[in-house]
C-alpha cells in the first residue's frame, strides 16, 4: 500500500492532518479511499504516523493520527550514486529502481563521452522529473523517505563530493578491486560512480585515483550505462548486510 509523504513533524495520536491536494486525489480516485479507512504517514524524520481518514470529499482528505513509530524500512547507512547522464529516458529508470532498493541520494554527472548535454533550463526541469519519479518509486516501494536528486554536476563536482564518504567507489569497465575490499560493518556512508554510455576516459581515471576514489570493477562484462548503478548498489546492498531475514507475522 502506498505511502504518503508531509512536513507533519511534531503530530501526535489525536492530532489531525490533511494531504495535499495531489495526494488527496490519488487517495481518493485511485486507491478509492474512505472515511474510515487507514493511511501510513511519514515525515522528514522518516517517522511513520498510522493515521485514519476522518472526511474525504471535495478533494480533501483529513485525517486523525492513530499511532506514531520509527519506521523500519530504511538502510542503515548512507549511500549516494553518481550516475552519468545518458541517452533518452534511462536515467528515468534508474531513479526509480535505486529509490526501490534505498538508495540515499542521486547526483546524475556529466564526464567526457557523456553523449547528453544540456543547458541550465533543461537540468532543471529533468531535476524535477527525476525528483517526482524517485517521489513516486519511494511511496510504492514503502519508503520511509524519498532520496534526493540533485541537479547535475560536473565530473570534477561529482568526485570532489564522492570522495567525502567512508567509503568512495568508482566503478570501471577496464580494471578494479573487488568492490567489498573496502567494506566494513561499521561503514556509515559509501558513494559510488558508474559512467556515460562511453565509460570513463583514462583522464578521469587519473583525476579520480588522485584524488581518493577507489577503483573498483563489476565484474569481466561490460553493462550497460542504465545496469551498472542498479547492479553496484544490490550488490553493496547485500555486502551491508541491507538484505535480512524478515520473520513471519502471525498477528
């Protein structure tokens, strides 16, 4: 069941709050939501409010904070992807299926054989794309929070950020360590970097390396630009231990 996303940060069991417009359409008119029925709430602290539906016409939806938790749903550590830009909608997908998996934050790039170039008016309006997919992928998934995306950065941009995780990867088709080699069970953040549809230019390599990037490799065969981000992240993902046994609820 989707979740719902508001600034609702101090409510209490007994409170009352409203969804947005946009979210009371949807809960209305495509989940066929009810006076009576039951909606899960989060807000920017990812805490997890079970809320009723106290009316629910004209486009409204009020509702009355039944209980309040911490939600679970989220990993225990920080991870940013630094995906290069690449051709028509790929980026689409790869937003949504990082958001899916509980990616962090996302910052698309551009490097040397990025085939895309745009100008400040369209990295804005595919920001806004991008954030409204990841808004989108992180309700249905049953997120506790929606990752950032970020307008473009350059290589160099993209590097000197990455570089300030516990735990910085850079992914190269040509050569590179094991990705695990770095990992520890207390690593708390980790960034990675996977590259345009031409790879990384040996330049980029060079400048990376100074400057304490960790060359790391996914293996002997060459992905694709919109597979290597989903495959790095569920591959560190389960080297994080994010991929547990749940229990079986019998209440």
């Amino acid at each position: 069941m989707p979740n719902y996303f508001t600034d609702c940060r101090g409510a209490l069991p007994g409170d009352s709050l409203s969804l947005s417009p946009e979210d009371a359409r949807h809960a209305a008119a495509v989940l066929r939501k009810k006076k009576g029925d039951t909606l899960t709430i989060f807000d920017p602290d990812a805490r997890c409010l079970r809320c009723e539906i106290t009316g629910c016409t004209g486009g409204t939806v009020t509702l009355r904070v039944v209980a309040d938790g911490v939600a679970d749903t989220e990993p225990h550590f920080f991870a940013t992807a630094y995906v290069a830009l690449s051709k028509s909608d790929k980026l689409d997908d790869v937003v949504r299926q990082l958001t899916e998996l509980g990616i962090s934050r996302i910052c698309p790039f551009t490097s040397r054989y990025s085939v895309v170039k745009i100008d400040d008016v369209s990295a804005a309006k595919k920001q806004a794309r991008w954030q409204k997919i990841a808004l989108s992928a992180a309700q249905q998934s049953g997120r506790a929070a929606v990752p950032e995306v970020t307008l473009p950065l350059s290589f160099k941009e993209a590097v000197a950020e990455a570089v300030t995780a516990d735990v910085p990867l850079l992914f190269y088709e040509k050569y590179g360590s094991d990705m695990g080699h770095a990992l520890t069970k207390t690593t708390q953040s980790l960034a990675f970097m996977t590259g345009a549809e031409g790879g990384f230019s040996e330049d980029e390599i060079a400048l990376a390396k100074d400057a304490g990037m960790l060359i790391s490799t996914l293996g002997r065969r060459i992905l694709r630009c919109e597979t290597a981000p989903v495959v790095a992240f569920s591959v560190l993902s389960y080297l994080l231990s994010e991929f547990t046994t749940i229990k079986e609820n019998h209440a």
